[in-house]
C-alpha cells in the first residue's frame, strides 16, 4: 500500500461507510447489530483499493517546493482561480525572489507568512501588485457539492481539489479558507497585494476571510514543517525578533526541476464516487470509538489524501 500524506488520516481511519446489515436476534437494537455485523472498509482501506483513475498526478507547472532547513514544503497552485496571481508567483519563484526571504509571522491558530516583509526587494520581471481574484464565474468549473449546511456560503464542496464555496444564485465560486489553504497578502487596498508575501492557514478554519484575499493554492506536503514553528509575540504573531526568523532556502516551481529531484505525488480526485464515498465516511463516522455519528460534515474536516506515486 502506498504511504499516505493527507493531513488527518489517522483519525479517518477510525471512519466506516454507513451499514445497511440485516437485524438479528439479541438484546441489542438493529441498528448496532447491523452495524457491529456488516462492518464497512475503513478510509483507509477504501484508499488502499480505490482504482487508479480515482487518483491524479500533480501538475509540475502548478507545483512550488517551497525549502525551508528542515524540509520541503509541496504547495498546489490554482490557477484556475487566481490566474493572474499563480502567473506572477511563478515569475517570482522562478527569478529566486524568495530565496533567502524569511517566515516572519506566525500567529497561533491562524497564519504562517513568508516573502517580503518590507516591500523593497526588487520584483524583476514580475509585478508587485496585481489585481484581486477573490472569486470567479462558476460556470465551466467543476464543482462536487456537499449535501450539508454551510454558515458562510449557500453551498461549499470541491473543485479541481481545492476546497471552495458557491453562490448558485449569483453563479459565483471561491476557495475557502481552510487548513493549509495558502493565500496572497494584502494591505487594506484589495488590489495591494501580487504574491511577493504569502500565508498558509495553520489552525482552525479562517472562513471570514473568504472573498477577502486572494487563495492561491494549498500546501499538499510538508505541513508540518510550518504548523509547528514557534508563535510569533508581536501584534498579529509577527517575530519582533529577527533572529527567529526562518530563512526560505528556494522556492521552484517543480517543472524546472530534473524528474529525479521532484516530488511524485499523487492526489485523490474530489470528483469521483469514491471520494463521495470517502466523504460519506467522514460525515458518518462509525466503530467502536464512535457512538453518536454526526451525519454531516464541513468543508474544512475533509482532508484530501495525497500519496507517493514511487511508493506503490
């Protein structure tokens, strides 16, 4: 079986699909026994079996390692939802804008940011600002609805991997604010922001933010090596100390990388029936653990399992 790097896995194993068993006899309601009787794969072993075409390959032209002394941080870019955006980035990334730039933020239960924090690095051939995508026309975008109830948006589910909300009135898509989700920084001004600073969601769900920055990707490896850096003291968890900054080795975009120094990821489809299937184990968690399924699920509890293709 293939290693799995999907934030949150071990917990979803504790997951079953729900279970249509037959009653028996006994003491114990029908419901349990059923249950208890006609077990369902785990999440883990569903993964473990799903066909190939449940799986994609990360594209290279939309993958950025970020370096960092401990590790390597694999980032997805959306292009497809900030066009402008992932096109600057790409040009900073690949005249070595961030190179040797710091994480200098890191506010608990919110933030990592990393780039300029000053605004006086030169951006070469890029542009220092560009233009907000906060969201985009739904239409022509795939999109796998939830069937539960959001707060912040009539409709959320996923697109292309990403998790996203949706107004079908207003025929309006955008990318939430979830764990791990990486967005551009900006100054009050919505179009003050073009990539040159960047900040990766490292606690709970920043849903208010939604339509407010520009998402443009998530990290799909890695996450550790930023969830678990020390908190900023400064307003907002800035290091008001220099000397705990931490130095970005290289960011690249993994295209311009040999095939043998890249990363050969691969990442579950979030518009198949086995990640509907995936998804319903999550919202009806079931095993000896579990005694009261939620039966619903947000958009931000649903890790996207990722795994190394070398590994099969």
């Amino acid at each position: 079986m293939r290693k799995l790097l999907g934030t949150g896995l071990a917990m979803a194993a504790l997951a079953t699909l729900p279970c249509h068993g037959q009653d028996v006899a006994g003491d114990t309601p029908p419901s349990v026994q059923a249950l208890h009787a006609h077990a369902a794969p785990t999440p883990d072993a569903m993964l473990a079996h799903a066909p190939a075409s449940a799986w994609r390959t990360l594209n290279p032209d939309d993958t950025l390692y970020l370096t960092l002394p401990r590790g390597r941080v694999v980032i997805e870019l959306a292009p497809r939802f900030a066009p402008r955006y992932v096109a600057n980035i790409r040009k900073l990334a690949r005249q070595g804008f961030f190179n040797g730039m710091p994480i200098f933020r890191v506010q608990d239960d919110a933030v990592v940011e990393w780039g300029d924090p000053t605004g006086r690095r030169s951006v070469g051939l890029a542009r220092r600002t560009v233009a907000a995508e906060f969201e985009r026309p739904a239409r022509g975008l795939p999109f796998t609805a939830l069937p539960d109830p959001d707060t912040y948006a009539p409709q959320v589910g996923f697109s292309g991997g990403f998790p996203a909300a949706r107004d079908p009135d207003f025929g309006r898509v955008w990318l939430t604010n979830c764990y791990g989700m990486v967005g551009a920084a900006r100054g009050n001004n919505v179009d003050s922001g073009g990539g040159t600073a960047l900040y990766a969601v490292i606690g709970g769900p920043q849903r208010q933010w939604d339509r407010n920055t520009t998402m443009v990707g998530r990290v799909v490896a890695g996450m550790p090596l930023l969830s678990t850096l020390p908190r900023g003291r400064g307003p907002l968890g800035v290091y008001t100390d220099r000397r705990q900054w931490v130095r970005i080795e290289s960011v690249q975009v993994a295209a311009d990388l040999p095939p043998a120094q890249r990363m050969h990821l691969e990442v579950l489809r979030t518009d198949t029936p086995t990640f509907t299937q995936y998804v319903e184990s999550l919202r009806n968690r079931r095993g000896p653990w579990f005694k009261v399924p939620a039966g619903r699920i947000s958009v931000c509890a649903i890790p996207i399992p990722v795994r190394s293709k070398a590994s099969q």
